[in-house]
C-alpha cells in the first residue's frame, strides 16, 4: 500500500508540474552564436542607414519580411528609409549612428532587445544632433537573424549650449 501511495503521489506531483510549465509557456536560450549574430545585426543597422549602402536595400535585408520600423514595413519602404535619410550625409565619411549598451533577451519566439542611440553630425565642430533608444524584436530567418520590429524613442533633449568661443 505505502509503494501505491508513494506512485500516486509522483504521478500527481508530475501533473502539477506538467501544468506549471505549460502555463508558463515555451522558454528559449540563445548560443554564444545567436548573441553575437543579433550583435551583428544591430552594428549593421547603423553603417547601413548611414551609408545608404546597395540603394538602401542592405538596410531593408537586415529586416524580416514581415518586419517594421515604426509604422514603415515592407522591403520597398524600407529600403526608402534608408534612401531618404538625410542623402545629402551618406557615405562613410559621414558615419554617425553609434548603437551602444546592446541588451538581449531570449523569448520563446526568438529574442528581444534594446540599445541606446547617439547620432552624431560630424563636421567642425561635431556636435551630438540626438539620442535615444531602439526596442527591437528578433526573429530566426532562414537568412539568420533579422528584426522582427523595431521601434526609436528619442530622448528629450534641454536647450542648446552656447557654441564655445573660437580658440586663439
């Protein structure tokens, strides 16, 4: 009798268990690869905004297809983002979206993650023209990781400094 209790009261213990974790849901780890891919793929995003590179379409690939900035979604229109982001600074001399403080975590469906933004307007003086931060969903393509949606918030910024008067 004590081994039929000992059973029934595994086999319970298990249900339990089993409901818990489903209740839960699917949880999912990233590899050391899957960190460094989606690492790569945030670095990525700025050079091929800042360079306009392949017509703007090196920054629409970095996108599923299914994939969103903001309100913007679709290869095509994506691709104009990149076109139309300020024309007259592309190239690589005029690099100057840097994406720090990468944060990644895994979801069931792939990872989500968030970086702070400086956009910088090199000239002389350079001067910082904004900042801010991108909340990003990553998805697992069969071309790799790619976002999924990507959304910017920019931060509020005070009144302008004084320029610094010429040195002599």
């Amino acid at each position: 009798m004590p081994t039929r209790r000992m059973l029934m009261t595994l086999a319970l213990g298990a249900s339990v268990m089993s409901v818990v974790a489903r209740a839960q849901g699917p949880s999912k780890t990233l590899t050391a690869m899957d960190y460094i891919e989606i690492q790569q793929l945030v670095a990525k995003y700025a050079f091929a905004l800042d360079t306009h590179a392949d017509n703007g379409y090196m920054y629409a690939d970095l996108f599923a297809p299914d994939g969103s900035f903001g309100k913007t979604k679709g290869r095509e229109a994506l691709a104009a983002v990149a076109r139309n982001n300020q024309p007259e600074k592309s190239g690589p001399d005029a690099t100057r979206h840097f994406l720090t403080n990468v944060i990644i975590t895994p979801t069931a469906d792939g990872a989500v993650g968030r970086q702070y933004m400086v956009l910088i307007e090199v000239g002389n003086p350079s001067t910082i023209a904004h900042g801010g931060f991108y909340d990003d969903v990553y998805v697992k393509t069969p071309a790799g990781w790619r976002f999924k949606s990507r959304t910017y918030t920019r931060s509020k910024l005070g009144p302008k400094p004084n320029p610094l008067p010429p040195s002599q």
